[in-house]
C-alpha cells in the first residue's frame, strides 16, 4: 500500500544509531575466527538467542561482548560498510553515527585505528552512494569522568572526521551533571553536543542534558512526556529527539509497540525522529522501525512524510543542505 511504498522509498536520514550495534552474528563470528577471539558461541543460531534482554544493562553486556572481536581498521571498516550497504536499499540518504571509543581503546585497540576504519567505509558511502554522514563520539557513562576527557583528548586530534560528542551507556546513576565539565571541554572544542536522555532515567535526566550539558538534540528523551512543561518547552524550541521504537520495545522501556512515544510527540508538534540504535541486536533497521510505527500507531501517510521531513530537519545538515533533501 501507500504508507509502505512512502516507507521504502521516501528519502530518509538516520539520526540515531550504534555503529557498533549493527554488527551482525554472521560477521561476529567471522571477525572471531578472523582475529582468533573467543565467544560464548558457536552458531548465528546461539548469538540471535542469546538476544533477550529485560533492560538497558542486559543489552549492554551482550554489546560490550559482542564488539570484543573488533580488532583491526579492516574489521570497523567491513562493520561499517554492511551497515551502509544495508540502508542505501531502504532509502537512506544521511546518517549521524555514533561510535563508542572507550570501549574499544579500553580493551587496547587504538582510537585511530577505530576511526579510521569507519571514516574509510563513510568516504566509500559518499563515493558510491551519495549517503552523507556526519560522526558522534559518545563517552561511556558508566565509567568515570577522566576517562571521558582522555576519549576527548584523542577526539581533538581528528576533528576533520569527529563532528559532535554524545553520551550513552548505564544512565541510572550517570546523570548528565557527571559529565558537565567534558561537555563543557568539548563545546569549546567546537563538537556539537547530544546525549542519550529519558530512556532509562527521568525526566531530570533529560531537563539535565538540556541545561547542563546545553545538547542540541536529545536522544531517546521518552520520559520527557512525565514533564508536560518540558513537553511544552521541546516543542518551543523545536528540540530534535531521536526515538528508537523496536529498541524501546526490546529493551522493555515500553510494553508493546502500541506504547511507543511517536504518537504522542507528533500530537504534541515535537520535533520526533525515528530511528534504529542497536539494528542488530534489537532486529529491525531503519524502515522497520517506520513500518512499526505506522502499524502500531494507526500513522497516516502524511505522518510517515513528516518523520522523513524531520530525519532532515532534525539533522545537523546546514539549512543549504537540507533544502536539498527536503
Ligand atoms: N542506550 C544507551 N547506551 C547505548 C545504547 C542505548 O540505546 N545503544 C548502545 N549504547
Ligand atoms: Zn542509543
């Protein structure tokens, strides 16, 4: 029918998504064997049923794990490359990626060879697709502040490829406040500011993310809507927020797909986007996360354009830029 057409073919941006989290079982296992890394698994069958999770933590054990066998620049190049060949089919012309330094420069490989192979694989994807891109470093919530300003220190050395910093991991716990003074350091250093906010956590955490880290954008943001003046407010400043479906379906944040916020933030005239995380591990990339929506959420057509109009809008594109996608 009409939506899914709309859905396949319209235009998109993706405004919210873990390179890490596209790895999928088949090259998880292949890096393995390539780089001799041990897993608690033996087949695609035993990765895919190890993916039941009840909350955030859950999940981010299995990622954390799962990432382990990437080692060298030609693994995050090929992690990054079936990402994107996978996208261009759906109509993706634009992706703000996020990546997570830390957790690899911790188990010792180094942070240039992480952005370097991804940077390769998005030159190709300009090259051969025409996809644009721009990439997130996102500091490790859980771990302690120096740690974050250490990731900003090797960021500073590469900023003709490192466009903005993000935050993302634990969240209870890790309120934004943790990480004022590296969000501070970094908006000095001219890299645009988000954060993963309201997923897990309250709505402090996003009004937090707001007046404390001074982000642009908030991602996931859910639990804004238990705050109708900061409701209020997101709509006024036409804040953009990345919301992620299937993820808050998986990751238990909401009990069906009927539950999820998209509804609620277009009636409110949010500036909502839709997106994919973890494709991977949750199981849908970005045009199912639309087809979730639009199935679950009774969405019009005119809805579904909206979410590709805001993919755009909601972009860190110049306004030259977007009148092009638009
Ligand atoms: N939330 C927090 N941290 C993450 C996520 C997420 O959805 N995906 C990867 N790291
Ligand atoms: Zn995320």
């Amino acid at each position: 029918d009409l939506a899914n057409a709309l859905i396949d073919t319209l235009p998109k941006a993706e405004l919210h998504l873990h390179i890490e989290g596209t790895l999928e079982p088949e090259l998880m296992l292949e890096l393995a064997k390539r780089n001799k890394v041990s897993l608690p698994y033996d087949t695609v069958e035993d990765v895919r049923n190890a993916y039941q999770f009840d909350c955030l933590q859950d999940f981010l054990d299995i990622y954390y794990l799962g990432m382990s066998v990437l080692k060298t620049e030609r693994d995050f190049h090929d992690l990054t490359w079936a990402y994107l060949e996978r996208v261009q089919q759906d109509g993706l012309t634009h992706v703000e990626m996020f990546f997570d330094p830390q957790a690899h420069t911790d188990r010792g490989v180094a942070f240039e060879t992480v952005v370097a192979g991804i940077t390769s694989a998005l030159e190709q994807a300009k090259r051969e697709y025409g996809i644009t891109s721009k990439l997130i470093m996102c500091f490790l919530r859980h771990l302690p502040e120096d740690q974050a300003f250490e990731a900003l220190d090797c960021a500073c050395k590469h900023k003709d490829h490192i466009f903005g910093v993000g935050l993302d991991s634990s969240e209870r716990g890790h309120p934004p406040e943790k990480f004022e003074r590296v969000f501070a350091a970094a908006r000095s250093e001219d890299f645009v500011p988000v954060a993963h906010a309201g997923e897990e956590g309250d709505s402090s955490y996003v009004r937090g993310a707001l007046d404390v880290l001074k982000v642009e954008r908030v991602d996931h943001g859910n639990r804004a809507f238990d705050d109708p003046a900061l409701i209020r407010r997101l709509a006024e400043q036409q804040t953009p927020l990345t919301m992620c479906p299937i993820s808050n379906w998986r990751l238990k944040g909401i009990p069906d797909l009927a539950a999820s916020p998209v509804k609620k933030a277009l009636d409110a005239g949010l500036l909502v986007t839709v997106n994919s995380d973890d494709p991977s591990y949750f199981g849908g990339y970005l045009n199912d996360n639309y087809r979730a929506v639009h199935d679950n959420l009774s969405l019009t057509e005119g809805e579904i354009v909206t979410l590709a109009r805001n993919s755009f809008a909601g972009s860190f594109l110049t306004g030259a830029e977007k009148q092009v996608q638009l």
